[in-house]
C-alpha cells in the first residue's frame, strides 16, 4: 500500500503480522498541503505517538486491549445471565432502621 492510495487528509497505521509472530507497524499519511499547519503538525505528532508506542510499547497497547476485551465479555456474560438479584426495598430499609447506622446530614469537608 502507497500513502498515495490513501484518501486525502487521511491517516493510517498498517500492522503486519509476520509468520513468525512478530509484528511489524508502518504509519502513512497522504494530508493535503492547504491543510492547516497547525492541525496538520498536530495530526502528524499523534501518528508518530501512536506509531512509536506500538513499536515500542506494544505490551502495554496490547494490555489496554486485552482488558478492553476482558470487560467486554463480562459485560456480556452479565447481561445474559441473571447474576444480581436484589431484594425488595422494604427488607434494606427495615434492615437499616434496625441497624446502628448514624445519619450525618452535613458535610465534613
């Protein structure tokens, strides 16, 4: 893939995954010459961190997916089953009136 291929004002970053396991990251940007210098820096600099951080920081970026993933699935495993069933209201507050909890109506700090 060219940068010429790209749309206009367009960014990428292309990850390759080798046979051999390794990954190999390429960042490619076809931005226009009449686009703002200071959104065009800004956008450059935010590729090139993204690029230097999956060259070199990957165990990290892959954490932050891994736990992305990870809450993902129990989000929908909580969803499909019926984990939580809380007891009716009358219960708790009778619960409470019995109990020797302190009701501190201002602030403390």
């Amino acid at each position: 893939m060219k940068y010429t291929d790209l749309p206009e004002n367009s960014m990428c970053i292309l990850m390759e995954v080798t046979d051999e396991g390794s990954l190999s990251v390429s960042a490619m940007q076809n931005l226009s010459d009449q686009l703002d210098e200071e959104v065009a820096d800004r956008s450059l600099d935010l590729l090139n961190g993204i690029n230097l951080t999956l060259q070199n920081g990957y165990e990290l970026t892959e954490g932050f997916g891994r736990t992305a993933r990870l809450l993902a699935e129990a989000t929908y495993f909580e969803e499909d089953s019926k984990m939580h069933e809380f007891e009716d209201e009358e219960p708790i507050l009778d619960a409470l009136a019995e109990s020797n909890v302190i009701k501190i109506k201002k602030r403390l700090n």
